[in-house]
C-alpha cells in the first residue's frame, strides 16, 4: 500500500510539470558579450555562476529572444524588459526594495509562432549601489523579461549582472594611533599606517609595549565585518570574522615592538557600505586580541574604511 501511494505522487508531480512548462524558451545576449568581463555570482540554490560586470552610468543594450517550443504557439498581451535593482532582507525573504526600477516594452499584444528578436537599450544608468551578498541581505540588479499572458499566467526570465564602483584613493588618509591598557597592569599603544585601505592593500603599523605586568601568551589581529540590517528595535547585526593573523607567540617585555604587516588581498572582503538606501550598512574593524596565560582575554576595535579602486579590481 505505501508503495502505491508513492508512485501515485510521483504521477501527480510529473502532470503538474508537464501542465506548467513554459510555451517558449527566452534568452538575453548583450551586445558587448563577447568582450563583456565576467565574474562568478552566488545564486540562491548556493551555486555560483558566471554573469556579467558593469559600473553605474554604463549603458546595458542587447536583444531578447522568444522563441516558441516545437508545435505551439504563444499568445501574449504584451512583452517588457525591466532593469531592476533591489534589496532582499532575508528575515523578510521574498520582499524586494526596489531602489532602481526602468521599463522598455517590446511588443504588443499578440502572437509569436517561430523565433522572434527583440532589442532593447538602457541607456547610461545610474546604479549607485555594488551588488553585494551578505549574512542577512543581498543587493542584486537582474534584467527581467515578461511576457504578459492575463488569465494563462505570465511568463518570465531573469539574468543577473554585477555592479562594481570604483573610488579615487582619498586625498586624506591619516593614519590611527590609539593607547589601551589596564591601569598599573598593562599599557601599550598601537599604530596604524593609515584608516582607509583598498581591496588589495597591505595594513602596516606596530605594536609598542610600555608597560607590560601581565603575563601574555599571544596576540592576534582580526579584520571584522559588521553587517547591520533593519533599523530601530528591529536591528539586525551580524559579525563576522574573515582573517585572524597572529602578531605574537609568547610574553613581551617592556619597551617591545612588534611589526604588523597584513596583506588584504587573500580575504573576501567588499568596500564599506554606509546606510544603502535606509536598509543595510557594512562596516569593517580591526580588532586587536590579546590573550594572558589564564585565558583572559583583551581587545582594542578601530573600524577602518574599505573601498575599491579601479587599478586593484579583480
């Protein structure tokens, strides 16, 4: 009886795909395909695929293909293409904030027997925001294309791209000097080369030891990623950390000083997102961790900018 009931579910599933299955088969070329510069995308299912890279202010043109599957027609009230930019807080899953949304439409209602092209150009749009994956959110752009089938149920097609800006280095970059301690226990000061780094920079500064009453064991630098989704009590944080670099392995004496020499380019890192569009910021840290020989532990955080420049982008 169990077998029966299985295989009876599995005849039901295979008619459901059958009745649903698209009429037609849709594809996207961009007019600059085969020079376009690719890079790897996360999708949904956890997959990465390859899809194509551009910066705000570009224009995105090429065709639409719709082209029937053998022996059917499709009747359509309309085809559109859309250039979408939207945030998807995952808590909220399945509700996108559109922040840029363009419409080209391409046909008028009626009916499509054989392969038909369609071109469509968006011409210099502004597209502020990096595409970015997160924790908790993910900011994508996606060319969307429907074709408006009323009562049959329309039928879409999505292609995903990636947005990279590029900053300038900054024309000020002071560098961070900070002093922690624990009162007649411990005192040291810290210096960084400078507060802002680009994707592929090295982070270069030195630890002194002026006053050192504890005994230590080791000391380590973590970069830190703070993800902040939502806003007011309904805040989300998330912290990750993505390097751990040891700086010391045993006690220091007085008057110590150790080099720190830490190279960015190995890490997945993104530049620094301030408050995109009231939904989600991205902040990195240095976080400075020592550790005594009970286990206790100590730490100093300095944020630090992150940006990306054309020269390092990969």
């Amino acid at each position: 009886m169990e077998c029966e009931l299985i295989f009876s579910v599995f005849v039901d599933q295979n008619y459901i795909l059958g009745a649903f299955k698209p009429s037609c088969n849709i594809s996207i070329t961009l007019n600059d395909a085969k020079t376009r510069k690719q890079v790897p995308l996360k999708k949904e299912n956890g997959q990465t695929a390859m899809v194509p890279l551009f910066q705000s202010q570009e224009t995105i043109a090429g065709k639409i293909s719709v082209e029937p599957v053998q022996g059917k027609k499709v009747e359509h009230n309309g085809i559109k293409i859309e250039l979408l930019g939207q945030i998807e807080i995952y808590f909220d899953r399945g509700n996108f904030y559109d922040f840029t949304s363009l419409v080209r439409e391409l046909d008028v209602p009626g009916e499509i027997y054989e392969r038909k092209t369609f071109p469509f150009e968006f011409s210099t749009v502004e597209m502020p925001y990096e595409t970015y994956n997160g924790v908790n959110v993910r900011l994508r752009y996606v060319l969307k294309v429907t074709i408006n089938r009323g009562y049959a149920g329309s039928i879409t097609h999505y292609q995903d791209f990636v947005i990279r800006n590029y900053s300038p280095p900054p024309s000020i970059n002071n560098s961070i000097k900070m002093e922690v301690g624990i009162e007649d226990c411990l005192h040291i000061e810290f210096e960084y080369n400078k507060s802002k780094y680009h994707l592929k920079d090295v982070i270069i500064g030195k630890i002194y030891f002026l006053l050192v009453r504890i005994k230590l064991k080791n000391m380590d630098l973590e970069i830190r990623r703070r993800e902040s989704t939502g806003s007011g009590a309904n805040t989300h944080v998330e912290t990750e950390t993505l390097a751990k670099f040891e700086l010391m392995d045993g006690a220091p004496v007085r008057g110590e000083s150790i080099p720190i020499r830490l190279f960015l380019s190995p890490y997945e890192l993104t530049p620094t997102h301030h408050n995109i569009n009231n939904k989600f910021s991205v902040k990195y840290y240095l976080n400075l961790v020592l550790v005594d020989e009970e286990d206790r532990r100590y730490f100093k955080q300095q944020e630090i900018t992150i940006y990306r420049t054309a020269e390092t982008s990969s």
